[in-house]
C-alpha cells in the first residue's frame, strides 16, 4: 500500500523585535517609500544577542510537535533547512534533537539557500513513503541578520529572522506531499552569495581576514525568480496528476511583493488563492514558507482536504515546488 507523509502540526517563532523600514532608515541610506514600492516590505523581525539559529528552530519544533500531538522521543528523523548554522559543527539539526529530547532520532542539516524548507520537506517525506521513518520532523530557521552588511542598502532591507517547522506523519491516507520538483543551476551561483570563512590562513601562512556578508544581485535574482517560480510550480502540479483548477492556494516563497504578483499573475493565480506576508517579516529565508503555513491556517485560509503549493527559490541558484494534501484538522480528532 503507498503510503504518505501527512503534515500533522506546524509551528512558527520570531523574534520580539520589529524593526520598520522608518527605524532602518535611521542608520541606512533608504526610505521606507523605496522598501515599500520595490518590495512589499514594511517591517521585519531581527533576533538579538540571546537569539540563535538553533534557539529559534527549536522554538518552532516545539509548537510543531505539541500541535501534532507528537512526542519528540517518537521522532526518526530531524532536517534543519538553513544556510545560517551557529556553526559549522555540530549541524543545527543536533542541536535542536537534543533539546527536544528526539533521542532515537537522527539529525542533518540541508542547505539549498532559500529552497531549503521545501527540499527538506520532500526529502522528510521520501523517508516515510520508503518505509523507513514513521515521524520526521522539518524545520527552516535562519538567523540572516547576523550575516548583513548594513552599507549595502540593496540587501539588507529585504531580511528578517525567524524559524518555522512541520512534523510529518505517516499516514495511508493521500496526505502532504503529493509531488515536488527541485531544480538548481549552480552556473548562476555567484548572483546570490555568503561568502567564504571569517578568517582564513593560507598554507603559507598569510592572512586575509573577511566578514562573512551576504551578496546578492537584486535584478538577476529578480528575473531568475519570476521565471522559475511558474516553471516549477507548474512542473510540480503536473507531476502530481493536477492542473491549477485543483490547487486551493499558492504559498510563495516570502521574498518580495513584486515577484510574488509577477509569478502569480504568469500563473493567472487569482489574489485570493496567493498568501503574502512578506510585509510584515521580509524574507526569512528558509522560515518563510513553514511561517506561511502556519499563518494561512490560523487565518482561516487553510483548510482540510485543501491542494497547496508551496514554492521556494534562492541562492544556488536553487529552486523547489511542493504540491502538499493539507489534513492537519482530520488528524486533530
Ligand atoms: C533588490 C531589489 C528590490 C531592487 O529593486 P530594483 O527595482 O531592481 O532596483 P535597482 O537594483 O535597479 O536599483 C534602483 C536604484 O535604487 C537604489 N537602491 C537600492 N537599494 C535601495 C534602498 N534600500 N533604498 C533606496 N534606494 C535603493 C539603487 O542604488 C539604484 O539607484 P541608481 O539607479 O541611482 O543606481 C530587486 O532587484 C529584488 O527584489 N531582487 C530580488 C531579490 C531577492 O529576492 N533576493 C532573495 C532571493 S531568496
């Protein structure tokens, strides 16, 4: 019998802390008339000095289990979407099983960028159609703040932190995901970077010493967005056998308003069926979608039976297309 990977709670966490674009502008050269006309953006939230990667994911895995009714000792698996770890060793994913206490299950990280959430989405999910997990956990957490240069107008605006996670179920029922596409072209890599290590010794012992800050080029990324996101929305609804009649509601990934209404408007998406919340958190990277998630149900939106595509694009360049069977509701009962 197939079998699927339903999505059983969802949780989402950011920081305490808004920051508007009035408040950035005080110490950036930017206005909040620019934010809001190129970008859809009006604040965001940026961690503090207490706040890391793994506190924030751990924070939204908790709600996530409590929500699926699942005991985090239950977990057989924790994949933790970000490109922003504390460290490089151990992997945010460890971290986060231990404070949960998912003490049978195993931990990685996966970093495809801004796609994260929706490859460790599909990669959890190929975990329990094979038979060889019952729980997973996902979560996209990224602490982006932490690596942008405040000069550079262009990109640091559009940023914020926060964490969003989703525990997934096994399930005979068609439930979660019914078919992802995942793509990359690592020949357009450098449009969309963060950079090398902090301090780096050669072999001859000379030093160049560097900050870690994120690159990006805003208009090739702009247009490589726009393309992709239809592309692979497309592909994913294909492959799982519908067509956009069937699909209930268009997450996209949280990067800018503009973006969102081109990609939604090649799809002749109608503004209902598309969830925007990028005004209020900017683009949180691998939390924006699960973050979307979890708003779009307490919305009302998001509801039972319900066909969802959720859409992830970034750095890489990478891009991902999720078809998802929404059943949080039955499984409450
Ligand atoms: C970054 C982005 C908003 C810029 O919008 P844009 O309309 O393309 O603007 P441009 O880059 O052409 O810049 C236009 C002007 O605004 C200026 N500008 C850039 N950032 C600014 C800011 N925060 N405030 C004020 N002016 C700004 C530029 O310096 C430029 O000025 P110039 O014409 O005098 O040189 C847009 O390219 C974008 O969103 N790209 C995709 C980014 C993204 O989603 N990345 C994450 C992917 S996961």
């Amino acid at each position: 019998m197939l079998r699927y990977a339903a999505i059983s709670g969802t949780g989402m966490y950011v920081p305490d802390r808004i920051v508007t674009n009035e408040e950035l502008s005080t110490f950036v050269d930017t206005s909040d008339e620019w934010i809001r006309s190129r970008t859809g953006i009006a604040e965001r939230r940026i961690a503090d000095s207490t706040e890391t990667s793994v506190s924030m994911a751990v924070a939204a895995a908790r709600t996530a289990c409590e929500r699926g009714g699942v005991d985090p000792s239950d977990l057989d698996l924790v994949i933790v979407a970000t490109y922003t770890p504390d460290q490089h060793m151990p992997s945010v994913a460890s971290l986060v099983q231990n404070e949960l206490g998912a003490l049978r299950a195993g931990a990685f990280d996966l970093n495809a960028a801004c796609s994260g959430f929706v490859y460790a989405l599909s990669v959890g999910s190929q975990f329990i159609r094979a038979g060889t997990a019952e729980k997973v956990l996902v979560v996209g957490a990224d602490f982006v703040s932490r690596f942008l240069d405040f000069t550079d107008r262009s990109t640091c605006v559009l940023f914020g932190d926060g964490a969003g996670a989703a525990v997934l179920t096994a399930s005979d029922e068609p439930a979660g995901l019914l078919a992802a596409d995942l793509g990359s072209d690592g020949s357009a890599g450098q449009h969309l970077t963060l950079g090398g290590p902090e301090r780096y010794v050669d072999l001859n012992g000379s030093n160049a010493v560097e900050r870690a800050f994120m690159r990006m080029n805003g208009p090739e990324v702009y247009r490589f967005a726009v393309k992709v996101m239809g592309e692979t929305a497309t592909h994913a609804v294909h492959k799982a056998g519908l067509t956009f009649e069937d699909i209930d509601l268009f997450i996209p990934h949280q990067a800018n308003l503009r973006i969102i209404n081109a990609a939604a408007k090649r799809l002749e998406l109608p503004r209902e069926k598309v969830w925007v919340n990028v005004d209020r958190y900017g683009n949180t990277s691998n939390a924006s979608v699960p973050i979307c998630l979890v708003e779009a149900e307490a919305d009302g939106v998001l509801s039972d039976g319900m066909n969802v595509v959720l859409v992830g694009f970034g750095g890489g360049l990478t891009w991902a297309a999720a078809v998802v069977r929404w059943t949080r509701g039955l499984l409450d009962d």
